[in-house]
C-alpha cells in the first residue's frame, strides 16, 4: 500500500507543463484554414437597432458576417431564464452588446472590418443606479425592473426592533470589480451541418457550454463536443460568459466552414463580460446592553445588469450569508436583485457572500461600539455554535468552534498589544495612523439549496488492464488544484501513488457532467464522487478475490490485469446523493443552505497616510476551518490568491462607469495588487473533518474573497475613527469619510 | 505571414541562431508565437501591463508585446521554453513545482523568466529583492506568496549547486 497522499503537498500535476511553457491554452493553437473572429458591439446603453451600415471602403465579400439572422436555433443563452440573446437583433440594452460578427483569415483585417461597422441606434432611456432601477421611472426589465427577490425570516424583527434598548443602523456599498484573469477569454471552433459544433476553449464549466450550443443550433446534444483547454484563471468569470463566446465562434464557423478563433482584447474582456455584482446593503440591528443580538433586519440589493443571467443565485447566496456567523432570535433579510443598463454581471469567487458579508462585518464593528465592547468581545458573545439555528432555518449539526478560530487570529496577529500600542502610537500625531481589524465570517459550500440535488453530478473512474486510473469529469482545471487534489483522493480510495492517477481532460465526449466548476464544490462535491468510484474499484477487485487486503502496484497491476481479462472493462461511476438529513424547501426558502460551511476569522494591519489618504496593508493573517486539507501548499495557495483579489476589492479596483460602460477597461488604469502591494499573508487551517467530505475535505476556494475588505475597513476605523462604507476605500472616499467626522 | 514589408533578420533564439521574417514593426511576442512556434510566451494586456509576454532581450527582461521585431535584429532571445536543459529544468522551474509558486499558469513564463533574470544578477536577494524584480508581472491566482517563496527555494538551490 502506498503512503497516504491526502494530507501532503503533492506537486501540481500539470506543474511540467506550466512551468516550461508546453501547457497548450486556446491561443496556442492554430488549426489549417484559420480564421478570426471579432465582435461588433452596442456603442450605447438601450436603443432601437434602426440599421447596421458596412463602409464601402472594405471589400466585405473576403468576410465571413453573422447576423441574428443566421441564428439556426433559439437566439437566447440558456441559462436560467433565457433572457440574453447572442446577437441583438431589434433592440440593445447595454453598452457592449454582441451584435454582429466579422471573420477573416487576417486577425489585423478583423479588428480593422470590426471598426468600419456601425450601428444606428435610437436612444431609449436607460437605468445606471440601483436607485434608478428602484424608482422604476424607466422600465427596462420585466414589470419592475427586479430579476428575482428573497426573504429570510426568522422570529418577529418587528417586535424585537420596537422593544429594542440600542438599535444602529448602517448603510453599506460595494463597487463592481473584474475578475482580471491574466489569460483573456478564448474559443476555437470547428462547425457544420454534417459533423456537428465542436468548440475548445477557456472555461470553467464545458457542461453549460454544451447545453447552450444546442439550443443556439438547434442540433440534438450529441453533436456537440466541448474541450477544455488550458485555462489561465477563472475566478466565476469563465462561469457563464463562455457560453456566449462559444456561440460566437461557432455560428462564424458554421457559416464560413472554417476553423475559427476568437480571443478577446483585454479592454474588450473588461468592457464586455461579466464582473463582481455592485451592491447596497442597509442594516438595522437592535442589541440589548449585554451585547447580545436582539434583531437583524437587512436589506441586500444587488445591481445585476441588462439581462438576469446568473443574478438570482448570486442573489441567494449573499441572502442566506447576510447575517453571518452569528446566533440572532429575529432576523429578516429581503434580497432583491435589479436590472441596470450595464453589461450583465455574473459570476464572480463568492457569489454574492462577499458583498453582504463586508455590509455585515463592517457593521458589526459598529454595533459592538454602540454596546460599549470591543469588536471581539461583541462577537464572541453573539457566535452560532453546533445545535443553533441559522436565520434560514438550518440548524448546524457539525462542531463549529468560532471562539477558538477566533482567540488563534488574535493571538497570531498580536492584535490586543497591538491595538492598544497604534491607540497609544496614533494619539501622538504624525502623518500615518496605523489601526487593527478583524472579520468573522463563514461561507458554504456547494450549490445552495436543492442545487446539489437538480445537479445530479457524475464522474466515473476507469482502470485499465495495466492498471492505469483514469478519473473522467468535468470539473475544470483553472489553477486551483483540481487535478491534483483528484488524483491525491482516488490515490488514497484505491491505495496506489499519485503518480498512477491520470485525470481526463474535459472533453464532453468522454467525461460526464460532474456539474460545473463553481460554488467550492469541486473538492467537497465532485471530490466526493471521486472518492466513492475508486473506493467501488477497490471493492470489486478484492471481492473478486484478484486483490488481497494489503497490495503493493505490483498486485494492483496484476489483479486489473486479471479482472480485465475476465470480465472486461474495470470502471465505476458515482453520482450525488444528498447527505441523509440534509433537507431544503424552494418554495419557502428554508431549510439546509448548504451541506456545510467553512469558517473564519482574519486580522487586518494596516497603515493610512494621512497626506495621501492612501492605505497599506502591513500584515494579515487568515485563520481558518476547512474540514480536512487535502494538499497543503495548493489550500495555502488558494487562500492567499483570495485575500489578495479581496484586497484588491478593499481598496484599488474601482470600476469607473459612464452610461453604463466601463471607462477604464484597461491594466493600466484598473489597478489590482502587484508583488509590491501585498503584505505578507499568513495563512493557518484549522482542520475538523466533515463527514461527508472526501477524507474529510470542505470547499476552500471561495472563502477567503469574504473576509480581506470589512477586516481592511476595521482597521482603517481603529486607524483614523472615520466610519468608511463604500468600497473601494480610494484616498478620496476616505478623504471624504474623514470630512464627515470632522478630522 | 511575410509580406512585401517585411525584413529578414538574424538572431539567437533559446540558444539557436535562426533567420525570422516579419514587418520591422510587428510585435516580437506574434513573431515568436507565431513565426517561431514559441507559445510559451503568452498575452495578457498588449500593452506592457501584465508581463505574462516577458522575454530575455540581450539579458534583460522585456515586454515583448512591446517590443518591435526590429529589435531583435543580432539580438540574444530567451523565451521560456529555452530555460530548462532539456529534461532537465532549471532550479527557477524546480522551485516553482515544489513551492506552489504556479496555479492557472499563465503568468509563469513570465514570472519564471523575472526570476532567472532576478537570480543571475543578484544570486542572494531578499524578499524585498524578490518583490521588486516581480513588480511588472500581475498574478492574479497566487497571491505572490508562493512565488516569493519559489524564488528564494531557487536561490537556495542555485547556492546549494555552486557550493
Ligand atoms: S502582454 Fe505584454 S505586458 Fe501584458
Ligand atoms: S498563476 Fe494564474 S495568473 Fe499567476
């Protein structure tokens, strides 16, 4: 028997590949007969498609162009409800808008084609602000302008609020933020009425793909082939935009029966596809003078864009994650998700929770000030634990120790010396402040609600007769370690090395639909699946007597041989059966969010420059519960890439908008954290397995985008006593939040 | 493609002297990508933000997205297909494997190739050293953190070889 690999840092798996440049994204590949595809977009925000005007200049015979009107099959992205065309055909409603598409053999004569197209469009009114959807002066979406709304209630918030001995309240603000993978969008297609569509492409989830391409072509689901290629990060923005340009690439490659190729600019990938959903968060929370929550009545609106999309998912997570950590008699939270005139915003790591949650963490901070206690104390008094009930009405089942994650991040940040010490320091003057912050939070895993169920997720594992293990699903491989973690737990489920696990590449051909890559799920959920499938080999070859208990390769190998030549193929295929006991009602919006949550508490340095209002985080430690990990240095990992992108959200990456565009679509001026912005990330795990966890895993990849900004605002408030709301805390919204205090 | 503009000129590629045709003007990251057959050197901004097209020019590193095939005229390229020895790779490489300093990929040639040209000029840096030579390449997956620690692994290896 192998050692156990679970539990070790086992090097990445396409590591060689990566490191020498040889791993193949999109862009690298170059079929015969190529062609390049570009589109031509919405240059305004909502109108009337009066007429498309092609420049006699260009010699358009030498392109290949699509229109709506070449659309084979339902010219809309599947999705949820089907709301978003390919191509606008009539009307426009937001900037950027695909509306036509250009190829041509010479990618510089497609980018030149594109800008000799144009579009007359009648202006209609359009809606840029959540308060301008809330107004409804202006209808641009359904009956009032509200994709989807949810309510959470739990006690009498009313009642509770009225007899309330200390109520606060607080209104918080989220801007919208870019994914900013460092590989832009891509696809390749190759499509004709005979063979069907092929695409491959850059992507987190090849299932959504493949059940959009039907319905766009109207073909039967066999004739489409997805393949994943390389992907360079993905972070939700490879969730579902991808579907559209998959669409894109093939109806070009259908028409001209050419290969095709689109891979998108950066300013164009920044303009046009999905990002962080802005949003608006009013809390009104009532406390009695123990510190102890009495009431929590919050409002959570999102800003989702021109069409719903992915809206009310987002939705529903940041709902259902909105009051926290916490243990409250009365809490309502009304979630309401609303159209703007912008490009759709979608996916992005979180899902909603770190908006909320930031709402929440910062308010905390207050409400424990106004009971006269420290941010700690206040917390620790108000902590769910095992056997409480969470505002959903899911009652936590599992060991859920807060004071414990929370007494290590204080102790490893040195946070009481230190803020006594920056309290005492700051009182001097000088041109810096320095303060200390924290966040409690906890972030489930897995699809919420019934999602899990409706997913229905597959993957199958096969052995050769040399006894090569392949694992076949579609879980991507974006960075986050899923080859590897993989093949770590169908090592140890069949007690072979690593090294003998080979994960399929996504290709829908082969691998089944293990659900898409989102949500924290691949390592809980689908991980899962792997763990059951190699563990059912391993039973089959000892109940078939070809394997003894203990074995080393050399009997593995022989006993796939002989298992092989008797009975023929060697594979197993699991699919998700909900944990016993685990229950959620749709109708109602209760029950059990999620099978489970990870938990947190992270600490916050920083430094404000009182000349520049510029902040600087100067240490940060991240203290977290994550069930068992399966790989140490690719957990380590993930946490890191995460507080460092909600650093970013914190305080640089504000996305400037006019009528609905993004003005500054660019590296240059969109700015995300460099090698010299960081501070150190100290990261440590706490680890309590889950039982219906592969070896005892939870989902990690999402969790740590929650907690990096309201720990940031709190030690910005230790800092300077402003009471900043609205992130990105830019030098000037703090200059501003600073005036309001009077400094 | 070649075309009527375009110039013939000689350089060392990864070790290789070799002839490229491409116009004076064109970007030396499509001459390598697509000329050359070099894919490891990627695109991230094409406009000298992300670093992800890094390139060693006469040894220094450089934007290749930036960078016109005129320069490259008797010039000395390594792109990152040219680090590792064969099969066997280069102690930046190693580092990176070992330390988790890649996820999705995309960034590492780039990053990769700031190491190597961080370590050939200052064998013993510090994590400062570290975060300065790394300022203009943009990870987006990592966080830094295990790159900074690949590249001081890399350093102890390097040091561990020459003693
Ligand atoms: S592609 Fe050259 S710096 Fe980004
Ligand atoms: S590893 Fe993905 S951008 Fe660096």
């Amino acid at each position: 028997m192998e050692a156990p690999q679970i539990g070790r840092s086992v090097h990445r798996k396409e590591g060689r590949a990566k490191v020498t440049g040889q791993a193949l994204y999109v862009d690298d590949v170059a079929p015969a007969g190529l062609l390049h595809g570009v589109t031509v977009r919405s240059p305004t925000a909502r109108g009337i498609i009066k007429g498309i005007h092609f420049h006699p200049t260009v010699d358009w015979d030498e392109f290949t162009i699509v229109t709506a009107a070449d659309i084979p099959g339902v010219n809309r992205v599947k999705l949820i409800l089907d709301d978003q065309p390919y191509l606008a055909s009539d009307v426009v409603n937001h900037p950027e808008e695909p509306v036509l598409l250009i190829a041509h053999r010479d990618r510089a004569r497609a980018e030149d084609a594109r800008r000799r197209v144009t579009i007359d469009i009648e202006p209609l009114p359009a809606v840029f602000t959540i308060d301008d959807a809330l107004a409804r002066r202006e209808i641009i979406w359904g009956e009032d302008n509200t994709f989807k709304r949810y309510r959470v209630n739990k006690g009498d918030v009313d009642a509770a609020l009225a007899a309330a001995e200390i109520v606060v309240e607080g209104e918080y603000e989220t801007g919208a933020q870019e994914q900013l993978y460092i590989e832009p969008n891509g696809m390749l297609a190759i499509a004709d009425r005979a063979h069907g569509v092929t695409v491959w492409g850059s992507m987190q989830c090849p299932y959504y793909i493949h059940t959009a391409l039907a319905a766009l072509f109207g073909i039967p689901a066999q004739r489409i082939r997805v393949v994943q290629m390389e992907t360079g990060g993905g972070f939700g923005g490879k969730e579902e935009y991808p579907s559209i340009i998959a669409g894109h690439t093939a109806l070009l490659a259908w028409k001209s029966g050419r290969p095709v190729k689109m891979i998108y600019g950066r300013v164009e990938d920044m303009a046009s596809t999905t990002k962080r959903h802005p949003s608006r968060t009013r809390h009104r929370t009532a406390v009695d003078r123990d510190g102890r929550l009495r009431a929590m009545d919050i409002d959570f609106i999102i800003d989702g864009g021109a069409y719903c999309t992915l809206s009310p998912v987002v939705l529903s997570r940041g709902t259902i994650h909105a009051a926290g950590p916490y243990s409250c008699p009365n809490v309502r939270v009304t979630g309401r998700a609303v159209a703007t005139s912008a490009p759709p915003h979608g996916a992005f790591r979180g899902f909603g929770a770190p908006q909320s949650i930031f709402a929440l963490e910062r308010h905390m901070d207050r409400v424990a000030a106004a009971a006269g206690l420290s941010p700690e104390e206040f917390r620790r008094r108000n902590f769910i634990s095992s056997g409480e009930t969470l505002a959903v009405g899911q009652t936590i089942r599992e060991p859920v120790n807060m004071p414990a994650l929370l007494d290590r991040a204080l102790a490893l940040s040195h946070y009481r010396e230190k803020r006594e010490r920056f309290a005492r320091e700051n009182a001097r003057g000088g041109k810096s402040r320095k303060g200390i912050g924290l966040a409690s939070f906890m972030h489930g895993a897995g699809f919420t609600g019934s999602g899990e169920v409706h997913l229905r997720s597959l993957i199958t594992v096969e052995v050769s007769r040399e006894g090569a293990v392949r694992v076949l699903a579609a879980s991507t491989e974006i960075g986050q370690g899923t080859n590897t973690i993989f093949s770590q737990i169908a090592a140890d489920a069949l007690g072979i090395d690593c090294d003998d696990i080979e994960v399929a590449r996504p290709d829908t051909l082969d691998v089944p639909n293990s659900g898409p890559t989102v949500a924290s799920r691949t390592c809980m959920v689908v991980g899962k699946l792997v763990e059951t499938a190699a563990r059912g080999i391993r039973h089959t070859l000892v109940d078939s007597g070809y394997l003894s208990v203990l074995y080393d390769r050399e009997h593995f190998r022989a006993a796939c041989e002989r298992y092989v030549d008797a009975f023929g193929a060697l594979r197993a295929t699991s699919q998700y059966q909900p944990p016993s006991g685990v229950t959620w009602d749709d109708e109602q919006y209760v029950g059990d969010a999620y099978g489970t949550y990870a938990w947190a508490v992270y600490v916050a340095e920083v430094t404000v420059d009182l000349t520049t209002w510029e902040t600087r985080v100067d240490d940060f430690v991240a203290v977290q519960e994550v069930g068992k990990v399966i790989n140490p240095t690719l957990a380590t990992g993930q946490i890191e890439g995460g507080v460092a992108q909600g650093i970013g959200w914190a305080l640089y990456e504000d996305v400037v908008w006019r009528e609905g565009r993004m003005a500054n679509a660019q590296m240059t001026n969109y700015i995300m954290p460099t090698s010299m912005d960081l501070p150190s990330i100290r990261v440590y795990f706490e680890e309590v397995p889950y039982p219906n966890g592969p070896a005892g895993a939870k989902g990690i990849g999402e969790l740590p985008m929650d907690g990096a900004a309201p720990a940031i605002f709190n030690a910005v408030a230790d800092a300077t006593g402003a009471h900043p709301t609205h992130l990105p805390l830019t030098p000037e919204r703090l200059m501003s939040a600073m005036e309001t205090i009077g400094a | 493609m070649p075309d009527r503009r375009s110039v013939r000129l000689t350089c060392t590629l990864n070790g290789r002297r070799l002839s490229l045709d491409a116009h004076p003007m064109a970007r030396l990251l499509d001459v390598l990508r697509q000329q050359a057959g070099l894919t490891g050197t990627k695109e991230g901004c094409g406009e000298g933000e992300c670093g992800a097209c890094s390139v060693l020019l006469n040894g220094r590193l450089a934007n290749s997205c930036l960078t016109p095939f005129a320069h490259a005229d008797r010039a000395t390229i390594v792109t990152i297909e040219g680090i590792a020895s064969g099969d066997d790779l280069h102690a930046v490489q190693e580092a990176f494997l070992e330390c988790g300093g890649a996820q999705c990929g995309i960034c590492t040639p780039g990053i990769v190739l700031a190491a190597v040209d961080l370590l050939e000029r200052t064998p013993h840096p510090t994590e400062h050293d570290v975060r300065a030579a790394l300022a203009g390449n943009l990870c987006r997956c990592t966080g830094y953190m295990r790159i900074f620690d690949s590249v001081l692994e890399a350093c102890r290896r390097l040091s561990a070889s020459r003693a």
